[in-house]
C-alpha cells in the first residue's frame, strides 16, 4: 500500500508538471493525491501505525483493546490533523495577505505605480516596473503582485510584443523578490514556520543572489527593446462611487497593510505564535480602517466592491487548494515510512549540497516550485546545532541546522526553477495565460539567461556562507 500511495504521488506530480498541454487543474491533482492517500492510508492504519508509531499508539489505548476503530481515531486525532495544521497556517497566511492586497487595491492604494511607470523611455519603465514588482512581491505574495502588475502593464502598452517583454520581467522580478524574505513566498514561509531559518539571517542571505538572478535577465532583456515606446491613456478604474480616498487617507491604509506584514516577524519573535495570527490580526486592523474610511458608503450598493475582496473569488483560491493539497500528500507519504528510504538513499549518493540545489532547481522549473521544495525539504530532517559535533561529517550536516545553508539553497532553487521555463511557476503560468508566450519562445530567449544567472546566483551564495 505504500507503493500504491507514492505511485500516486508520482503520477500527480506527472499531471501536474503537464498541466501546461493536458488542460488539467493543478490545484484539482493536489488535492485528490492528497485526500486519496489519506484514505488508502488509513484502511491499512494498523500496519503502518504500529511501524511508525507503536510507543503512541500503546500510550493512546491506555490498556484498552485494539481495534480498527481505535486505530482511525488515533490517526485522525494524533498523526492526520498535525499535517492539516501545517497547511492550515500557510493556507491562512495567504488567505490573510491577498485579501489585504485586494483591500489596498480596491481603495487605490496602488495607483501611484501606473504614475511611476508611465514613461515613454522604455528602459526607465522596465527597471521602474522591476524595482516595484521586486519590492512588493517581498512583502506581499509574488501571484497577487504579479497579476496586479501584469493588469497594470497590458492596460499602459498597446504592442504585445512589447508586453511579452515587460510581461518576462514582471515574473522575473516577482519570483526574486517572493524568494527574498519569508513571507513572500510560501516555501520561506514553510521554512520559517519550521523553524528551519530566521527572518533576518533568511533575507540577508537571499539578497545578492536575488538580485543577481533577477538582474542579469532584465539586463538581457533591455537589449530587444526600442528607445523610445508608445503608450496608451489609460483611464483610473471605477470604485463603485465617482469620488476617491483622498492621499493621507490611501496612505494610512498603506502604511497599516504594508506596515503591519513588515511586523509579522517581530510578532512572531516576542509571542512564537504562527506568522499567520500575525496576518489575519492586520487584516482585521486594515478591513476595519477600510469600513471607517468609506463610510459614506455603508448600506450602498457600491460598497460591496470594498467591503468583500474579491481575492475570495474562485482564482486565488485555488492557489490554497494546491498548497493544502501538496502539504497533506507529502504527510501521507512521509507516515507511510517511504521518506526514510528515500532518504537514506539519496543521501548515501550525493553529500554536496549545492548539486542537491542544481536537481532541484531542474526539477522545479518542470514541476510546481511549491511541490519540487516540499519534496525535497521532506527529505531531511532539521538538525539540533548542539548534536552537530556527534554526527558523522559534522560540516556536511551543519548545513541542516537552523539557518542552514541547505534550506537557503533549495528554497532559492525552488524559486528560481519557476523563472527557467514559466511552468514551474504560478505567476509564470498566468503570463503565459496573459499574453499567449510560447514556452520555446520563453526558454529560447529569456530561460537560458535566467538559468545561468540561477547558477551564479548559487555559486555567491555557497562562497559567501
């Protein structure tokens, strides 16, 4: 049976890094791997219970007879909820921070940046819409930033070839700067959340080779375009009213909404709750700040398009679906005892971490960025600093302590596999949908530069450890 569930797996990861040419929903394939493993799982309970878990199993009957009951409620109540709990903080996470980007959005908090963008020098726009989209997909989720962004670029320039340009350089930027800190992606947020980094050690580590990855490809691509662009007028978007927060007021609900997520580490640091109590306690700050400031539009019509985000809407939510799905097929397979195997084998073969971080990185730009780190992150276990001594090859596994090299790195592979070939990537895949970029096209003329400044990248952050 524990074939049966990793073949599944298996298979899911085929249909999902396929997504691209069978039309099938990723986020549909997680979370079926992960629901139909959990059941296969629990109709041969007994035998893996009493293989994984034996000395909890006997703490859990406390002298009563076993049964095929008992052995359900026991992994429901002591093995299946620890894994819903850890995709619950990071499905709550991101709910939190898109609905606040929805909020700041719906409110124009955001309108300055077609200001700031809006330049008929084309390499100004490029590098402005870089720096913007770097900047606010590391406070915020890279997907939201990245449609947000990519709205904002097809409604500003008529050409497509032009938007495919800028288009590259949005993902580009969006996937850097979601792997800069840890709360702008969820594989730093994973990381975080067990205890595998820390904020500060996390973004000053992921700074140089961020930016070198995102840098050289932007270069790259400033080289195709014209001096000189054409742009279109473009007209400020209906709020549901004919009048507008003035600036202090947008301004306050920035500094709440961005403020607030920039404090979330500081939370966590003096309360060691989840990140994501964190989040929804902004969330809460800013949705009532939103209700105060339109409150002459309290009882309206208009006032749904602010008072409900649409980030609850059917799309993002898929991106949660996904996550949920992927966290609770990678429990069901490590409680199954195949991770241990795998392990053993895969560590017995390569002891350098830096080619863990080239495989991953291949992977990744196939797969789901996602679902290649959260394999391989399952692989290995985090190691207490003060066992390191007692280990064999104690500098090899002082790489998987806290603020490890090897969690850095294969969270930056992870991230930067997505900008290789846009499929591993959900913000690649919604250019792709966007502005109809072929794949070869992607690989051809922005991949193979984004691929060797990946490795440069790698190659800084391994020589600066």
């Amino acid at each position: 049976m524990a074939l049966v569930i990793v073949s599944i797996l298996l298979i899911g990861y085929v249909l999902i890094a396929t997504g691209y040419l069978t039309r099938v929903n990723r986020a549909a394939v997680a979370m079926f791997v992960g629901t139909v493993g959990w059941v296969l799982y629990i109709c041969y309970g007994t035998d893996f219970v009493m293989s994984q878990h034996p000395h909890e199993y006997m703490d859990f009957l406390s002298g009563t007879l076993p049964s095929s009951i008992v052995v359900k409620q026991f992994i429901a109540q002591n093995i299946f909820l620890k894994y819903v709990g850890k995709g619950a903080e990071i499905v709550f996470f991101l709910l939190a921070t898109m609905t606040i980007v929805e909020i700041l959005s719906n409110n124009g908090c955001f309108d300055f940046i077609t200001g700031w963008i809006r330049t008929r020098n084309s390499h100004r726009m490029l590098w402005m819409m870089a720096l913007i989209t770097f900047v606010i997909s590391a406070n915020l989720d890279n997907l939201t930033t990245t449609t947000m962004m990519l709205v904002i670029m097809h409604k500003i320039l008529p050409n497509r070839r032009q938007r495919i340009i800028y288009g590259c350089t949005i993902v580009l930027a969006a996937n850097c700067g979601g792997a800069l800190t840890v709360i702008g992606d969820p594989i730093g947020l994973v990381l975080w959340n067990n205890g595998a980094v820390e904020a500060t050690n996390f973004s000053a580590s992921m700074a140089i080779p961020c930016l070198v990855a995102c840098g050289i490809p932007i270069l790259w691509l400033g080289r195709s375009l014209p001096e000189h662009i054409d742009i279109q007028s473009m007209v400020m978007p209906y709020r549901g009213d004919n009048t507008n927060l003035n600036l202090w007021q947008r301004f306050m609900m920035l500094i709440v909404g961005i403020g607030g997520l920039w404090f979330i580490p500081t939370f966590h640091n003096i309360t060691k709750l989840s990140p994501f109590l964190g989040a929804l306690c902004v969330l809460s700050i800013l949705w009532i700040v939103n209700e105060i400031f339109n409150r002459k539009l309290m009882n309206a019509d208009q006032m749904t398009q602010r008072q409900i985000p649409h980030v609850l809407q059917y799309g993002v939510i898929q991106l949660m679906l996904f996550v949920m799905g992927i966290i609770l097929a990678m429990g069901v397979v490590r409680e199954t005892g195949m991770i241990s195997y795998v392990t053993q084998a895969y560590t017995n073969q390569i002891h350098n971490i830096c080619v863990i971080g080239i495989i991953t990185g291949c992977i990744s730009s196939v797969l789901d960025t996602f679902a290649t780190f959260m394999s391989v992150f399952s692989l290995y276990p985090l190691v207490d600093i003060g066992q390191v001594a007692t280990l064999s090859h104690p500098e090899y596994m002082a790489s998987f302590t806290t603020n490890g090299l090897f969690w850095k790195i294969i969270a930056y592979s992870s991230a930067m596999g997505g900008n290789i070939l846009l499929l591993g990537s959900i913000s690649g895949l919604a250019l792709i949908k966007m502005e109809r970029i072929h794949v070869w096209w992607y690989f051809k003329n922005v991949g193979v530069v984004a691929m060797l400044s990946w490795l440069l990248g790698l190659l800084l952050m391994w020589l600066m450890n």
